[in-house]
C-alpha cells in the first residue's frame, strides 16, 4: 500500500474508508497509465500528432523531478531508449537500475551544488547528440530545484532567495517566477545547446497547469518578465532581505540590460497528468463507496483561507464526501515542525469544531512529504483535541500535535508529484 501505516490510522469505519479513498487516488496516479496512452513501440502520440521513432537513429531520455525514475523506467519498458539522465532526489530509493541511464541525485527543496553538477551534466548530454537523434524529456515536480544553474549570483545567494520565498507565503508561480530570472537553464534556457528533435512530457504540480511555471518552464519559455520578479519580492518585503547581488541583477532586467527569458517554445512540451486527475479519482472512489460526492478543484492561497472555503461547502448532511485538490501556501511564522497539509487538517478542525455531525477530515501530499517532516500530512476527526490548536497553529508546528495525539499519514516518497489532495467526509 501506499499508506504505510495504514493499518495503525484506520481505528474507525470512517478514517477507513477516508484512507481509502486517498490511498486508491495516490496508488492510480501513478505515471505508468498516462505514459502507455503516449508512449507506444514505434511512436509518440502527442494529442492527435503522433511522431515516428523510425526516424530517428537513437532515443533518449532525460528525466527530472520525483516521478523522473518511475516516468524513465515506464518509457523504456514501453520502446527503444539507449540511454539518458534521472535525476531524482537525493533520498529517493531509485527504481531505475539499467546500467544505460546515469543516475544523478540532487537536493530539494534548496538547491545546492549537486543541483548545479545535474544541469552541467545535462547539458554535456545535449551537446554531444546528433541531429539524428530524439530527446524524451520528462519532468515532474521537483525539477526547479533538483536542476539549477544560477546566472549572475552566487549558489549561495539562489539558496537564500529561495528559502525566503519558501517561507514568505508566496505560491509556485511567485517563485519560479523569481528562479527563472535568476538561471541560465530556466525558462526554456537548457535547450539552448539542444541540436536535434526533442519533446517533453509533463506531469504538473502547479495549479492551472500552466507549462512556463512547471518545473520552471526548463523545456518550454517564459511567460514572466524580470518587472514581475521585481514586484514579487517587493510583494513580500524581501527587498532588504535578499543579497545585494540578486536585487542588482533583477533591476538590471527591468532596465533591459539583461536579456529576457525566452518567450517562445522550441520543442513541444505536453501535460499528460495533473491534480486533476486525482480529485477524480477520489470523487469517483468515494461514489462507489455510495457516498454523495462533490469536488473542489484547484484550491491554493493562504491555508487558512483554503480551509474557510473548503469548510463553506460542507453540507449539514449525512454520507457525504467533499474532495479536493490543489496547493495552499503556509506563511512561516513560528520556528515549529510542520507542512501546509498537516496545517490545513488543523484548521479544518478549528473551523467545523461547532458541527455536530461525525466529521473525518484528511489532506496529503501525494509525493509522500509535507514540508519538513517524515509524513505526508494528516488525518483526523471531530473527537480530535480542539483546545491546543492555536498554539501549535501560531508555532506553525502542526507536526508536533499529530505526533502527541496521532494522525499523520506516513507514506515515503511515491515517485509523483501531483501537489495536495483531500477529503471531509460525513458519516454517521
């Protein structure tokens, strides 16, 4: 199972079917489905093109992000594939174990030197390939920090950028806004050596699936200017938190004196799963299991004001499943243990304490890790201690109290990333 400690959490009939639901959601999301429907012996079906690998003389690929193993090993079980590059987390158990395939471990959510050593070696790769030659490249999430190269800064300054927008409250595209403009690979910008036919398949971690914020945009453009950098920081008062050298460069591009990020895509890139995908899954899950079910899509924002809108949709009602997916933003104010997902379930308790209906209520990441901590996120329901709450919330050490009265949902990595899904469920 995905779950681990299924078994341990599923005390009641309803954290059961709650676990349920979330494990068949996780457990069906992985990659190997999507890639059959795209990845046959002989071609390549990108929506209605389809592109013939008789032409070409060798394929490759390079896969990045915490799916880039599982995404590596289901292509090269599906056609040809004489080699390439995984570059996966430093921790992950690989799954690739062909001796064709140079394995990189690199570091997450900060980027560090083994991040910089994984893009130099990619682009070594793409130099010496012939234009006979085919690229499958395949990203999932992750892949903005386990591949970065930073341009005119320091690797030094890059990390502290982003530990602060990590902590700043900004969303995924606030920050890969800032990273793309301070790279020589983000943006579409790893491509710059690329000399022959490539094409990128895509699992999104990003709400909107928008393919320029996506790891980045490494294999596709930018659709962000350096003047949006400039605002995101000054968004979140980093102006004088930041190095000297990051502001410096960030300026220069609004003056022009910097060029901008690509804004054309030179390959084709294709999302070929999404969050999407797993609100369904659930949705669909929980119908089967007879209860009535409706789905919230796409939800991100301030965790405390995800969970008021998830909490206004909760109906006064019994057997009812609401499920959603998306990814909020945590705020870090306090110096406790934590991750948005455990925060999120905290603050789900916090707004229905005045129910009195029987309320389960879960949130997961569905790569296994919630911020920095070992779980995944959390489940819990209305017998859960009410009182504590706001101190471990301020704290930002939702962990903490998950781990004095139980609920975290412990999986490992799960080789996707397909931000956060969950579910309150209402069952007497």
């Amino acid at each position: 199972m995905i779950i681990k400690n299924f078994k341990l959490l599923a005390i009641t009939k309803n954290k059961k079917l709650a676990l349920s639901i979330i494990e068949r959601s996780v457990s069906d999301s992985l990659p190997n489905t999507s890639l059959e429907k795209n990845v046959k012996r002989d071609f390549l079906k990108i929506g209605r093109k389809k592109i013939s690998f008789e032409r070409y003389g060798h394929i490759y690929l390079i896969a990045i992000g915490k799916s880039a193993d599982l995404m590596a090993r289901t292509v090269d079980s599906l056609t040809r594939v004489h080699g390439g590059i995984v570059v996966i987390p430093d921790k992950t158990v690989s799954l690739i174990r062909k001796k064709k395939f140079t394995l990189i471990r690199s570091n997450h959510p900060i980027p560090t030197a083994k991040s910089v050593n994984a893009a130099k070696k990619i682009i070594e790769f793409l130099e010496l390939l012939e234009e006979t030659d085919l690229v499958i490249f395949l990203i999932s999430g992750g892949a903005s920090s386990l591949v970065s190269l930073p341009d005119g800064i320091s690797l030094q300054d890059k990390q502290l950028v982003s530990r602060l927008l990590l902590r700043s409250g900004a969303n995924i595209r606030e920050i890969n806004c800032v990273r793309k403009h301070l790279s020589k690979v983000k943006g579409g910008r790893l491509l710059g050596s690329l000399r022959c036919d490539a094409v990128s398949l895509v699992m999104s971690d990003v709400v909107g699936d928008d393919l320029s914020v996506i790891a980045s945009g490494l294999t596709y453009c930018d659709n962000s200017t350096f003047y949006d950098a400039k605002k995101v920081l000054l968004k979140y008062n980093l102006k004088n938190l930041i190095p000297k050298a990051v502001w410096a460069r960030v300026i220069l591009g609004t003056k022009g004196m910097i060029p901008e990020t690509p804004k054309k895509p030179t390959i084709q890139n294709y999302v070929i799963q999404a969050n999407r995908d797993c609100v369904d899954l659930m949705k669909t899950h929980a119908q089967k299991l007879g209860f009535a079910t409706k789905a919230i899509y796409s939800l991100e924002g301030d965790v405390g004001n995800v969970a008021s809108e998830i909490s206004k949709h909760v109906p006064h009602s019994n057997n009812f499943c609401l499920v959603f997916g998306g990814e909020p933003t945590v705020t870090v104010k306090g110096n406790g243990k934590g991750g948005r997902n455990q925060e999120l379930v905290l603050n789900l308790l916090k707004k229905l304490k005045d129910r009195d209906e029987t309320l389960t209520m879960a949130s997961v990441g569905t790569d296994g890790l919630d911020g920095a901590t070992c779980a995944a996120g959390a489940i819990a329901d209305s017998t859960a201690p009410l009182a504590p709450i706001d101190k471990y919330l301020n704290m930002n050490n939702s962990y903490r109290y998950f781990e004095k009265y139980g609920g975290l949902v412990i999986t490992g990595s799960t080789h996707i990333n397909l931000m956060d899904v969950g579910l309150v469920l209402l069952r007497k």
